[in-house]
C-alpha cells in the first residue's frame, strides 16, 4: 500500500500530485491549532489530486491539551506535541493495518536530500520514495507549480512564515514568536500563561512573557515543517543527542530483559476445571516490578479499546482490548512504545480483567521470552485429570476443608513453601523469620488450617512490600 502522509503544506502536496496515479491513500493529521484556512487548502488539494484525503486525528486534539496532560513543552529531543499528536497516530494507524507492505510518499525537496537518508535509516521497515528530490525540484519550484495548478496556498505561507504549521508552533524561535505576538496576540497570550503554569518553556530560557519584542528575525530561523517525520528527522545536533538518549535507553531495556530471563519461573497457579498449571498474574508483576526498578525504567499501561462478543457459547461472552505500553526512562524522557491485544472469555463479569490479566502476560513472555512451556502441541497433562468422587467421600473432603481447626493440608503447606521462596528472593534479610517457621511448626508437618491461610497472606504482604523497595519488616515468626 502506497500512502502519502499529507502535512497540509506546499511540498506535501506536490509530492502526492507527482504520483497521484500510483497512491493508494493521502492521509492528513489534523490538530485544533492549524490555520483555519488549513482545511480550505486540504479540500482544494483533494479536488486537483482526484483522490479523498483521509483526515484522522489524536484524542487530544491541541498542542494545549499535549502540554497540559504531558507537563511538557519543547526540548533538544524534540516537541511532544508532535510525537502525540502525529507520531502516535500514524503508529496507531500502522498497527490498524496488520501485516500490510507500506510505501510512504514524503514531501522533501531537492535541498533536504540529508533528512531523506536520515529517515530511512530511522524507519528501516518501510519504503520510503522522495519524489521532489528524485526531480530535483526546490520548495521555489514547488510554489510555482501550485500556483500553475491555480491553488491558493496556505494563509501561514502569504502571512510570512515559512510552512503551515500550527499557529504558535513551540518549536519557534524568537523571531518567530514575536511575529506571533503580532498576527496572533491571542495566541501568544495563551501559550506564555500556559508556560507559567507548568514551569517549561517553547524557547529555551526564555519565557514568553518576558521575550523581548526586537529580539530574533524571523527571516534568519530554520523551522521545518511539523509533519509525520518530524519526531524522526530532527536537526544533525538534536539527532546525535536523540541516539546517544536512545542507546541509553536500549541499554536499560536490555537489563530489564537480563532480569526478566534470570528469574526462575515456576507455574504456582492450578486451574482445576481445565487441569493445567500455569504462571500467575502476581508472579509476573512481582518480578516485572524488581527488574523495572533495577533497570531504572517505569512502566505504563493504558486500553485503547476493547469490543464485547456476546453469547460466543452457550454461557460465555468474549472480550477483546487493545493496549498501549510504554518503557519510559525517567532521566530523559525517552520512551519505547508497545502496541498488544488480549482476550477473556466468561461466563460473568470477569472476562475484561482476564483480557487486561491475559494481555499482560502475554506480552510479558513475549517480548521478553519467558518459558513458561505452555506450548500448544504439548498435549502431557501439567495436572492430572480428575477422577469420579463418591457424594460420601466428597461430605468428608467438605468437613474438612470447613474445618478450620484441623491439620493444613499438603495443598497449603506446599503454597506456604512457596510464599517462603518468593520473601526469601525478594528479601534475603527475612531468612531467620523463615527458619523459625520451619523451626515452629516442626518443618511444617505440624500446622494447624487457619494459621497456615494466615501466615500465606502475611508473608504475601511482606513480599510485596519488599518487591515495592519499603522492607518486608516483620523478621519475627
């Protein structure tokens, strides 16, 4: 498939008329802070190219939005209005897609042959064609070709600035803003209110509201325009920092996989009616919390949707999500995106945890190669299938699991062993609390129901309070 990412500029726009015959999409990503005259230009585009311009856009909306939710602003990293409000929206729309060959058309001229190569580099698993620069055309060559066309440009472009990017770009400099200040008051007042009120700024040291009004021409500023490519193709300087943040990253990352890959996995969880074991949600998200925190990375995890199947048997409902999750590193703000799906199926009102539960663990094993030997041509039993048990012989097994007063059974003396092995990887300094355990309770052959079911939840709570870096406390059986 054969797509142009349309930026709503001049050279967009040529590049997408050159091969309009072989396009199969021209998608535009419309935010609330472009030119109004924006959309004008779009539908002029879309009549001359013959061709229905696709315009989607980010749940956020606005450059005010991203900064309000982000506490964010501008840096040498780049804008985080355009990784949200571009970026992560032409990420989403390549996952929508599945297992499709892309072709992107981009809309570089002849003079920016060096941020073609970069992007190439930086999106290797897709074909990327440059139809300006394989023509040798200029951004002065592109303008007169519209003109030909008969196609009023863009307002920004007659106003004096040099692209059509959203009105009070934050990645203006001080030429730039004071035009803003100038065409666009309003909109200088809003975003240096907003500077105030989370403490960053669009120009590094300088507040907006303390800009000086001669400083800066805006003539002798580089601003490239905002599209898709942005957020990759950031200048040399910028670009240089990017990758050396991003090894750091991946440096952190490939810790967190060495933690993940060193833990002993163990299945401590027995599904009865359909007789396996397997790796419970508790296990994953205590070893996944200690190798975060060793890795110095934090980890976030939203639902981008779900859809709810009824009546998929005759007692059960399915229903599917898809989730976004970041590794973020807290030092930079460098972040490396995960798009994954989960199902659950139920018969009550459980089948959207074990979606959010499954998915989870899913791509847990996945991305970092956990074993957990559940593979589907296996067909050995992990636990044996249960045999035909007498109405008598089921009264006594009621009696005594009701009794609480008698002997723990082999089932929770082995869940308490368990409970013992995780505190102690969790925390080593509780090592005498666990031989006085073994020591109380005559290497547990001597325990009574009730203070075993306690004692499993207690040490629980201490493992987790370990694992969540507070100290487990209680060195005392």
């Amino acid at each position: 498939m054969k797509v142009c990412w349309f930026s709503a500029g001049v050279s967009s726009f040529i590049a997408a008329y050159l091969v309009r015959d072989t396009l199969d999409k021209i998608i535009y990503c419309h935010i609330d802070n472009q030119h109004p005259d924006t959309l004008r230009f779009v539908k002029d585009c879309e009549k001359a190219l013959g061709i229905p311009i696709e315009i989607i856009q980010s749940k956020y909306k606005s450059v005010e939005n991203v900064i309000q939710a982000f506490q964010f602003v501008n840096s040498r990293y780049g804008a985080k209005c355009t990784d949200i409000l571009k970026k992560r929206v032409r990420k989403e729309w390549e996952y929508e897609q599945g297992r499709v060959e892309l072709t992107y058309v981009w809309g570089y001229d002849c003079t920016e042959k060096h941020r073609a190569e970069r992007i190439e580099e930086a999106d290797p698993d897709h074909i990327h064609e440059f139809p300006l620069i394989e023509r040798g055309l200029t951004k002065e060559d592109v303008h007169g070709m519209l003109k030909q066309l008969g196609i009023k440009r863009p307002a920004m472009y007659d106003l004096g600035y040099r692209n059509n990017n959203c009105v009070g770009c934050v990645k203006g400099g001080m030429g730039y803003w004071n035009k803003i200040r100038v065409d666009f008051p309003e909109v200088f007042e809003r975003r240096a209110k907003q500077e105030r009120e989370i403490g960053h700024t669009c120009i590094k040291g300088v507040y907006l509201d303390e800009l000086d009004p001669k400083r800066g021409r805006i003539e002798d500023e580089i601003m490239d325009d905002c599209s898709i490519a942005c957020q990759i193709n950031l200048n040399y300087e910028s670009e240089e920092i990017t990758m050396a943040t991003t090894k750091g990253l991946l440096q952190k990352i490939q810790i967190l996989q060495e933690e993940m890959a060193s833990h002993s996995w163990e299945k401590d969880g027995i599904n009865r009616h359909q007789s396996y074991k397997y790796v419970t949600e508790k296990q994953y998200k205590q070893v996944f919390k200690a190798a975060l925190r060793k890795a110095g990375l934090i980890w976030k995890m939203e639902t981008l949707s779900h859809e709810f199947i009824p009546a998929v048997s005759d007692k059960m409902h399915l229903v599917l999500c898809q989730f976004r999750g970041q590794l973020i590193d807290p030092d930079t703000g460098e972040r490396e995106e995960y798009l994954f799906s989960g199902s659950g199926a139920d018969n009550g009102d459980k089948a959207l945890y074990k979606a959010v539960t499954g998915g989870h663990k899913f791509f847990l094993a996945g991305n970092f190669n956990v074993a957990e030997d559940n593979d589907p041509e296996n067909d050995t039993d992990d636990v044996p299938k249960p045999v035909y048990t007498s109405p008598e012989k089921r009264e006594e097994v009621k009696e005594n699991l009701l009794d609480k007063d008698g002997v723990a059974t082999k089932m929770q003396i082995t869940s308490l062993k368990k409970a013992l092995k995780l505190l102690r990887e969790a925390d080593p300094s509780q090592e005498e609390f666990i031989a006085q355990i073994a020591e109380k309770t005559e290497n547990f052959t001597k325990i009574k129901k009730k203070a075993c079911e306690e004692l499993i939840l207690k040490i629980g709570e201490m493992t987790e309070a370990a694992a969540n870096g507070g100290g487990s406390e209680d060195k005392s059986a």
